[in-house]
C-alpha cells in the first residue's frame, strides 16, 4: 500500500507561511472591525479567521528534533542542553493544542454575533458601515483566492513538506476565501436591493463552522486511540466534507486509508496515546493553565448592569458597558460586574412582611419598630418602603461596602429628624404627603453627602399606626376626628348652597330700586317739561291756549255725569258727539267697543285694533266710515260756524 505521507519536513516554503500570515492579518482585521466599529456580522467572519489561522500553523509547524546525547563540558553547556530539550517540547505540545485555542477564540467571537441575532442592520438607514466590510471582505477574497494560485504555482517536487499537508492548507485557504466572497456579494446585494438576509447567511456559516470545529476536534481526540500506522495514513487535521467538495476527486483528500487486517489496527505495541499523553502531559498542563489565567481576560457584563475596571489595582473613570471586555488577565486587570438599572427596595420599621389584613387591634409584619413622634411623647409604628438603583458604580465602589446597610441608618435618621417634633395624629393625617417628600429629601442629602454613588426613587409610607395596645383608643378618636370634619364639610355645603341665592336676590332688589329711582326721576323730569312746554304754548296764543284748557276742563268735569244739560246759545256752535248711552247708564256699553271711536290706533295697540275700531264705528250708528277731508277747518277756532 503506497504511503500518502512523506518524511518530516526539514523548511516549511514561504508561500505557508504567507498565507499564514494573511490568515492572522484577517482575524485581527475583523475582530478590530466588529469591536471598534459596532459591527455584529463581523464577528463570524473573525471566528472563521482564527480557526483557519490554527489549522495552518497546525499543520505549517514541524516537529521539533531534539537532541538525544547530553554535551560533556562545562555546567553552562548542560544547561543550554536542557533547554534545547525543554522549549521544543513545550512547542510539540502547544503545537498540538493549536485547535483547542483556536476553536476557544472561534468560539469567543461567536458568542456577540448568537446574542445579537435579530436583524442587526438594515442597508437603507446605515449604507457607510454596510459598505465598507463588503469592500473589505471583497479584498480578502481575492488575496485568498491568489495565494492559492500562488501556492500551486509554488509547489515543486523537491518541496520537503507533505504534499497532502499543502493540500490541506491551500484548501482551507480557498473554503475561507469562498465564504470571504459569498458574504461579500450578500451585502452588496443588501446594499442595492434593501434586503435583510445577511443574519441568515451568517448563521448557516456559523453552523458549518461549528460542525467543522467538532469534527477535527473530534478526530484529533480519536487519533490517541488509533495505531501509528492508521494515524500517519489519516488525512491531516482540517480535512473536512466542506473542503473536499472544492477539490477534485482524484485529490488526495478523497483517498481512504487502507490497512491490513484487523488484528494490525488493535496491537497494543503500535498504540502510542499513552506514551504521547505521557510526553505532552507537562505541556499540557501548562497550556491548561495559561488557557485558564487567559481566560480571565474576558468579561461579559450582562444587560441592565456595568462593569468596574481596575486596571494595574487603579480604579478607571470610565465604566463598562453591557458586552464583552477584554482587559489584562488576573490580577492585574479586574472587573466587578454591578447591577445599575435593577431596582432594589429597604423597608425601614419591620423585618418581614406576613401578608396579613393591616389593622390597627393586631400586629402587621414581623419585628416591627415603634417609632418616638411628638417630642419623644407618643409612639408609631411606621412602615416606610425605600426603591433604590445605583447611580454610580464606582461612587458605590469606593465609598460603601453594603448599600442597603447605608440606605437603612440614612432612613432611620431621617425619620427620627423628620417625626420628633410633628404629632403622631398629624403624621397619620394630615401631615402623610409631606413627610413622604421630607424623608426622600433627606434621605437622598445623605447619600450624596457621602458620595455612596445611590439615587432613591420613591419613599413611600405604606403603613402608620398607633402600637397595636392602644389601637381602639386611637380608633375613636379618628372617629370623632372624622366626624368632625364631616361636620364642618356639611357646614360648607349650606353655605355654598344658600349663598349664591342670597347674593342673586340682594343683586335683584338692588337693581329694582334702582329702576324705579331712575324712573321717578323721569317722571318728574317729565312734568316739569310739560310745564314749561305750557308755558310756551300759551306765550304763543293765550286766547287759544285758554279756550282750549277750559273745554278740557269741562270735558272732564262732564266725564262721570248722569245729567248733561246744554245751553241753547251753544245749539249748533259746538260740534259735539255725545253717546248717551255712556252718559245716561255706563253699564249698557259693550266692552268691545272703544270710548273713543277713531279708525288711528294707539302706538301700544295690537294689530287687531283697527278692525275692532272700525267695527265699534258701525255699530254705533254713524253709518258709513267718513272719508278724510283733505281741506280740514282749523280746529282750534271753535266759533267758526257760528258767525
């Protein structure tokens, strides 16, 4: 059976170490990127860096040879003898543990991008950070898929390393390039179409890369089992079904590894795990130590909290965010994880709460405080419920050791201070609201004045009562208190009730009075024109104005008579209408019809009036409605027709 591996190599070609090179400038590259620039999807494409890049040095490193015979000579040649021995074996044996370090960092820079799965970016709002990692990975691309050619071009048959080894890492190199690609054009096509399916292109490589990492983990564990012959015919650590669907079936990947019989595979003379494990069990050892003094690197501060970094034993300013840090290893770097946004509670005056009804005539919680009130004269039992968050975690840090301790002796002062001169009725009535905003007040002074790093949200005064002993007494006299104060409310109720409607009435009479005022002022006002208006008709003409005011006169004198009696001087000199029915017997006259007959109604008349005028003029006898005499005879000059 010919034999796919060759003789250890003596030089590793500079193309390996080239593509190498390239593969640790990628890691580095894109965990920068992701860190500094807030860019989840970079951190698979980092994870898939770092464990290309301990594949290649797996397999690019060559086995150490060591010196067998110890130098005769001076102490200083066997020191530098043992030496030469000691650090290949440690290299042999960190040489080994390559791919557990790498999948450690895969696995470190995974676990943002599994916390961070949903939607991370979208192309339209954020075009600047999708462009560039494409370009970025665009670049990468194509150095990969170069040194590739390079390196079959490169490869010669005086080549001492395994051609099956270089095989391997020009593979890995050209499956990391592919994927460099793939991711690539997939933001591009975000970039231009405004999709978001990159999370989901992340996550399917993310599950090869897991199983890729499994499976050489895998097969690099089961090779302590397997006999010398099998694990040299074994293709190298890294071949994957990935990276054999890139390469042609006449490859050396796809070839299987061929052994004798089976009693050739269990020959407990060929198995050499146990002889290994014991070589790189020192090295092993110390790798596991330095993984696990490593591993206190890395800080994870959860969501809701923030870390403190001491750095060298110094405390920073700047505090750390929910994510994962990275500091010196213990002890010279620490992070103390604190929760910032958690709100926490002190109930001051009690020490647990039994759920019970609260009344007065029984005891509320257990361990409860009576509180002195009053001047040290009366007692309380006050409950006083305290929420709380941390403000600043390095205040809280440097100046206080517990805080629910702090916020417990600052509540006590605070209500001592607040309580010892306001009486224990006023505290349980009217006084609550104010002694609520006191507390929180003094409390929070405190605080600041130590610089405890503590900011208190609410106080709250959730149960005050008298001691459970003389709660009936204290029950009374609420009572009264309560009734009291429904007296005084009634009271208050008449009054708004009646007052208005007196006020109404007074602005009523008020307003009558002074009506009438003004109307008698009016009146007189009146008569006293109508006087001097007399007075001006009668300078005009007094002899009319006298014959006038004489019939008037007489027209009233003649207004209640029962007896008319005319003197025969006056028979046909005075035109006179004389209803003699009104005169003789007033009752005989109908109501409906006017004393005064004329066809002009009054300026206050309805418009009903004049019809009823009219027809009161037809029923008096006076025949037909008279026209208007257009030339009327001046009335004033009665003695007319008589001369």
């Amino acid at each position: 059976m010919p034999s796919t591996a060759t003789a250890a190599p003596r030089k590793t070609p500079a193309w390996c170490w080239i593509l190498t090179s390239l593969s640790a400038l990628e890691a580095v590259g894109f965990a920068a990127l992701a860190y500094f620039q807030q860019l989840p999807f970079a951190y698979p494409v980092a994870a898939l860096a770092a464990w290309v890049l301990a594949l290649q040095l797996n397999l690019v490193l060559p086995p150490a040879s060591l010196p067998r015979t110890a130098p005769r000579g001076k102490f200083w040649r066997h020191l530098w003898f043992r030496t030469r021995r000691f650090v290949p074996c440690t290299l042999r044996g960190l040489r080994q543990c390559l791919l557990a370090l790498g999948a450690l960092a895969a696995a470190a820079l995974l676990a943002p991008f599994l916390l961070q799965f949903s939607p991370m970016l979208h192309p339209a709002e954020t075009p600047d950070q999708m462009t560039f990692p494409a370009i970025v990975l665009l670049v990468t691309a194509f150095l990969g898929y170069f040194g590739r050619l390079y390196a079959q071009i490169s490869q010669k048959d005086g080549d001492r390393v395994s051609q099956l080894r270089l095989d391997v890492i020009g593979g890995v190199h050209q499956l990391a390039a592919c994927l460099f690609g793939l991711l690539a054009v997939v933001l591009l096509v975000e970039l231009y179409a405004q999709l978001v399916f990159h999370p989901w292109v992340l996550l399917i490589c993310t599950v090869l890369l897991g199983f890729w990492i499994v499976e050489t983990l895998l097969r690099w564990a089961l090779r302590f089992y397997q006999p010398v012959r099998v694990w040299r015919q074994a293709p190298p650590l890294g071949t994957t079904q990935p990276l054999r669907l890139i390469t042609p079936r006449r490859h050396p990947l796809w070839q299987r590894v061929e052994v004798g019989d089976a009693e050739a595979l269990f020959k407990l003379s060929e198995m050499w795990f146990l002889p290994s494990i014991l070589r790189a069990l020192p090295a092993l050892a110390v790798a596991v130590a330095v993984m696990t003094w490593v591993s206190t690197a890395f800080h994870a501060v959860p969501l809701g909290s923030q870390g403190l970094h001491q750095h060298l034993g110094r405390t920073q300013e700047q505090l750390l965010q929910p994510g994962l840090h990275v500091t010196l290893p213990y002890p010279f770097g620490r992070v103390k994880t604190i929760p910032s946004d958690e709100l926490r509670m002190v109930v001051l005056g009690l020490e647990a709460d039994t759920g019970d009804p609260i009344l007065w005539d029984r005891a509320h919680y257990v361990g409860e405080v009576n509180q002195l009130v009053g001047v040290g004269e009366e007692l309380l039992t006050i409950s006083v419920p305290i929420y709380y968050h941390i403000k600043d975690p390095r205040r809280l840090f440097l100046h206080t050791t517990d805080p629910q301790l702090t916020i417990t002796q600052a509540g006590y002062r605070a209500l001592l201070h607040q309580t010892l001169h306001e009486s224990a009725f006023d505290i349980m009535t009217t006084e609550r609201s104010d002694l609520q905003q006191a507390l929180h007040e003094a409390i929070q002074a405190d605080l600041d004045r130590k610089e405890s790093g503590i900011e208190i949200d609410l106080v709250c005064l959730r149960d005050i009562h008298p001691p459970v002993n003389v709660g009936p007494s204290y029950q009374e006299v609420v009572s009264a208190e309560e009734d009291r104060e429904a007296f005084i409310y009634e009271g208050q109720a008449y009054r708004s009730q009646n007052l208005p409607r007196a006020e109404a009435r007074q602005y009523a009479l008020m307003a009558a009075s002074d009506g009438k005022y003004q109307s008698r002022i009016e009146a007189a006002s009146g008569q006293a024109h109508s006087f001097t208006a007399l007075d001006a008709s009668y300078n005009e003409a007094p002899e009319v104005f006298r014959v006038r005011k004489a019939y008037e006169a007489f027209d009233a004198s003649l207004a209640g008579v029962k007896k008319l009696i005319v003197d025969e001087s006056f028979q046909g000199a005075i035109p006179a209408y004389i209803d003699v029915r009104k005169t003789l017997n007033p009752d005989l006259l109908n109501e409906s019809v006017p004393d005064v007959q004329t066809l002009i109604p009054a300026l206050d008349a309805k418009p009903t009036d004049f019809d009823r005028a009219v027809d009161g003029y037809l029923r008096a006898g006076s025949g037909a409605i008279p026209a208007v005499n257009p030339n009327p005879s001046d009335a004033d000059y009665l003695l007319e027709d008589a001369q």
